[in-house]
C-alpha cells in the first residue's frame, strides 16, 4: 500500500519498528505494529514505502517540537545498522564536531522563542537542527545524501551559486572555492586540491602575511599624519601670503586695486584646488587603512574550523591588500601661490623705481633704473623643473610634507667589515674587522653598507649627517653584486649606482665612472630627494632649515647637445637605474669616515662621537 507509514523489513523508516509486546507472529517472529495505534499487521500482508510522504514528514516537524511519546519511545537499530559499538563511536564523533562548531548556533526549525541550540548544520538544506528535529535526517534514506556538519552560521557561503553544491575543493589557478560539478567543468583543467590542504598552506602563509598588512597598516598611519600636516600646512602659508600680499597691494596704492584682486584670487584658487586634492588623498588613505583593518580583523576572528569562511576572507584581505591605485595628488609638485610674494615685491620695486626715474627726468637729473629680479637663465635662480622653483628660496619646512616619508634602516647583513654599525642610523669606519656572520649580500671588497628598504614608486626624501670623514651617499639597484672588485663596487663607478661624495675639499657627483665637480661648501646635512617615476635623484645641502641644490641627476630633453661627459653619461645610461628596485647606499671611504642617518638624537650624540 502506497499510503502505509512502515514496511517490516526495510531499514532507516521514518518512524522505525515498534518494539516487540511478546505476543508471537507468525513464524515466531515479532508483529509489526502501526507507530500511531500500535495495532499488528497481519503477518501476509507486504508494505511498500511511501517515500514523497517521507520527504513531507521532516516538514510537518517544522511546526513544532516532535511529540513526547515518539521522543520517549525507544527506537532499536534498524536492520543493517551496524553493532552498538559503532553506534557509540559515530555518536562520540558527533558530540566532538558539536563541540568543535560555532557556539550559540541555535535550530532553524524550532519556534521562536524556545529555539534549541543545533546539534548539526546540513549543507544541502542550509539550515541547522537540534537533535529532535535531526532525526529525519539520521534515519530517512531521503537525506542520506545530505552532508552534515558541525554547527555553522554562514551555512549559504559554503554553497556554489551556481551549482547549489557544496564546495569540497579550492582552485588554485583562480583562486576560490569549488564544488564537484564546478571541477568537471569550468575549472576541470586547473589545480584543485581539498580545502583542507590549502588552508593548511594559508596557515603557514599566515603570519608573514599578517606581518606585511602591519606594515602597511603603519605605514599608511605615517602617511596620513603628514598629509594632515600638509592640509594646515597649506591653510597657514595661504593665510600668511595673503597678509602679506594685502599689505604690498596697501603700500602700493590704489591703482593696484584691480591686481590686488586677482593675485587674492589666484591665492584662494590655489589654496582650494591644492586643498582638495590633499583631503582627497587623506581621505582615500583613511578608507583604505579601515578597510585593511576590518579585512585582517576579520581573519583573525574566523572559527579554527571554519575553512571555507578563512579562505574566503584570507582572499578578501589579499584583495585589498593589492588594490593599492592611490589618487596622485597634484600638490608634488609645488605651491603655486607662494610665488605671490615675489612677484608683488617686483611690482612694488619697479614701479617706485620708475616713479623715481620720472621725477628725476622732470628735475632734469639723470639715473638708472632698479636693477631687475632675477628671473629663469639666471646662475643666482638656480632653475630647475619642479620643486627646484620652489626649494632654493623657501625654508626646508615647505619640502618635508610634501614628500613619501621614507625611514632607513641600515642592513646589517650587507656592512662590510670595516664597518661598525650603531643601531640601525649609525656607521662608523674601524681599523679592526668585525666578526660579522656570513651573509651573499655582504661587501667584501669595499666599505659600504646599504639601507634595508627598496624604492620602487612615488618619490623619497632622506637625510643623511656627514660626522666626519670622506663619505659617498647615493642609491644602487637591487641585483647589485657586493662582491666585485673594489674599483667596479664603488658607488658611482658603476652603470648600477650613482652617489653624491664629499672628499674632504668639495663635492662630486659620481655615476658610471664619470664624475661632475660641485662648486658648494661644505654641508654637514646632505638631503636626498628620488622621484622614482620621474627618474631624477637631486642632492640637496640642508643648513638652518635651508636648502641648497647640489646636483640633480636626471636625462636632459632630447635634442639638447651635451658637451659635458657626465651628463652624457647620464642621458645614455641613467634611465637603466630605474628599470629596478633600488637601495640607499654609503660608502666610507676615508678611515675616520663617519655618518649617521636623519638628524642626530640627543641619546646617541655621546655614542657616535667616540673616535
């Protein structure tokens, strides 16, 4: 009968075998009896299963907890069960993946307000069930497909959406989760291993990975410190220039008035415009560090169990991390507005210098003019694209927040053994050699020691405090080889390295062996400033918070002739430089050498001038 409720025989029924009452069947076998009446079949007659009632009946249960009497009646094995034993063991299993699960998990089929905490979560029904309302699931052959889990809440993201399968694999080749059918098709010639194995993989990728969000994540707080600086940087010299250019235009007389009006206005339109893009960069660098925080938070919160929500978020955090397109913000480049001053003061000076001139023509003296501003061609304007319009006649205040802050730290493992080295910003040059461990990276044949960290973007600004001695600074690439020969290792006697050194009676610029002599004096604090995507490296001289351009090392336009060989050189080969990654490099050359990076602490004065 198709509408029976129990087939004597078959095992996992819905509602299993009622127990013997000791009354003997035919055969001496115990009747099966109805589970509702408890009435006997007669002992000819064959029931077959009504499976669809059996897919129906889990959902009756929904309504409500399943009735007392069932829940209290014991329920013998089935036929084909397996022995006591096993039944121990998969219920041990079971208590231990509970244990194992998310805690305060509860039934989805329970009523609200007296819902149980799960028991197991199905994967195919994307719902979790307490122990009542998992037994449809334990003893129906309807469900013995269905894959039980440990109590999870995310149970849709363990789901294909396309397939609606449960995910058993990771795909290498793109990176993400994949279900059977998923591997049979779309990702059937990739590399997909269980989610187990690449967690374990992830795991062990873990901690260094961790380790470089840190890193940015500190990074990106330096960052935003300085372009708050810059954003009241901008505000404060636009208020001051406009002070000052009110009080040129006041002296001036009324007949300014109307070019009063338009320099205040070119200040306001270059505070607005410089304004906007510095909040925008701050604003893009705040978003950008909260979500890499929330993305490593949420890492660091997923379950031990849980593979597939770690690798899903493991994926996001690699995703954020890599999403890294900044806006470039236009204020690199210079503050237009501060030229304000100047060109007022010019106006002023020229104009009483003619009103003079005139008067003295009416009284019939003569006289010769103002002598004029400099302008660009000038040797004393010292002209150069970018910040060189800016840098020479402002303090170094100006430059400093304008620039990526760049922190170095000496690599200890390329020093060579004449070098002692003070923390990480001192180096000093000995007479004895230090026993330092074997390292590939390490000079050999030349005293010279490299910063840590390499350059690859956007530009850096440095500092370096000559103590004493003859000391080379200037950048190498990345595949440098320390261990050449002395006359092909030094910087700037390569096509790999440039440098700025100071011999103990002038400065010179080194790059490919060929040197370009600097007319300036002595300079205790030299600053290095790279535009890496500009492909230029100047030197500056820092004195009083001023700052005097050296030399600037950069490929002159086409089409100008050279007759000087080092900026030959230079237009031929220094592009090459930046085809890597590159490295703050020093070079110690006389035997009382002695430099630190950055300005000198005051803990470390009494350390560093030990000689």
């Amino acid at each position: 009968m198709d509408g029976a409720l129990a087939v004597p025989g078959l095992p996992d029924g819905p509602f299993g075998r009622a127990p013997p009452d000791g009354g003997a069947a035919a055969g001496g076998a115990a009747a099966a009896r109805c589970p509702l009446c408890q009435e006997p079949f007669p002992a000819a007659l064959r029931l077959r299963k009504n499976r669809a009632l059996c897919e129906v009946l889990p959902l009756l249960g929904a309504a409500g907890p399943a009735s007392p009497p069932v829940e209290a009646s014991p329920k013998p094995s089935p036929p084909g069960a397996g022995s006591p034993g096993e039944e121990k063991e998969e219920k041990k299993e079971e208590e231990e993946d509970e244990e194992e699960g998310e805690e305060g998990v509860l039934c989805d089929v329970c009523p609200e307000g007296a819902r149980a905490a799960a028991a197991r979560s199905c994967l195919v029904c994307l719902a979790s069930f307490c122990g009542a309302h998992l037994e449809p699931h334990r003893r129906s052959p309807a469900f013995r497909a269905h894959r039980l889990v440990a109590p999870l809440r995310r149970l849709e993201e363990g789901l294909c959406p396309r397939h609606l399968q449960p995910f058993d694999g990771f795909c290498r080749a793109e990176q993400t989760c994949v279900c059977p059918r998923c591997r049979a098709h779309e990702h059937r010639a990739h590399d997909v291993v269980p989610l187990e194995r690449e967690r374990e993989l992830k795991e062990a990728q873990q901690a260094k990975f961790l380790s470089n969000v840190e890193n940015e994540l500190e990074e990106l707080a330096v960052t935003i410190t300085q372009t708050k600086k810059m954003v009241e940087l901008i505000k404060g010299v636009a208020t001051k220039e406009k002070e000052r250019v009110e009080k040129l235009f006041a002296e001036a007389s009324e007949v300014l008035a109307t070019f009063q009006k338009e320099v205040a206005g070119f200040i306001e339109d270059g505070e607005r415009s410089m304004l906007g893009e510095a909040e925008l960069d701050l604003r893009w660098k705040e978003e950008r560090r909260a979500k890499l925080a929330q993305c490593k938070q949420n890492l660091q919160n997923v379950p031990s169990k849980d593979t597939i929500y770690f690798l899903q978020e493991f994926q996001a955090l690699k995703i954020a991390m890599e999403d890294n397109l900044s806006p470039a913000p236009s204020f690199q480049n210079e503050l237009n507005f501060t030229k304000c001053t100047q060109a007022v003061c010019a106006v002023k000076d020229m104009l009483a210098a003619v009103c003079k001139k005139q008067w003295d023509r009416l009284q019939g003296k003569g006289g010769e003019g103002p002598k004029r501003p400099p302008v660009k061609g000038d040797r004393e304007y010292q002209s150069r694209e970018g910040w060189g319009d800016f840098l020479p006649r402002h303090p170094r205040v100006f430059f400093l927040p304008c620039t990526v802050a760049f922190i170095i730290d000496l690599d200890s493992d390329t020093a060579d053994k004449f070098i002692q080295l003070f923390g990480t910003k001192g180096a000093k040059r000995v007479l004895s050699p230090i026993l330092y461990p074997e390292s590939p990276v390490r000079f050999i044949n030349c005293e010279q020691v490299l910063g840590m960290n390499l350059m690859n973007r956007g530009n850096y600004y440095w500092e370096v405090e000559i103590i004493d001695g003859w000391v080379s600074i200037g950048v190498v690439t990345e595949d440098f080889n320390p261990r050449e020969a002395f006359n092909r290792c030094r910087l700037g006697r390569n096509e790999r390295s440039c440098c700025l050194q100071w011999n103990g009676q002038n400065y010179v610029a080194w790059f490919g062996g060929c040197e370009s002599v600097i007319q300036q004096p002595f300079f205790h604090t030299i600053g290095v400033f790279l535009e890496y995507s500009e492909k230029t490296l100047t030197f500056y001289g820092v004195k009083d918070s001023k700052m005097t351009c050296l030399q600037q090392l950069k490929v002159s336009p086409v089409g100008k002739t050279q007759v000087n060989p080092f900026q030959n050189k230079i237009n031929y080969h220094f592009s090459s430089l930046f085809s890597l990654k590159l490295k703050p490099a020093f070079f110690l050359e006389s035997v009382d050498a002695h430099l630190q990076i950055g300005p000198l602490k005051k803990d470390c004065v009494s350390v560093l001038k030990r000689r």
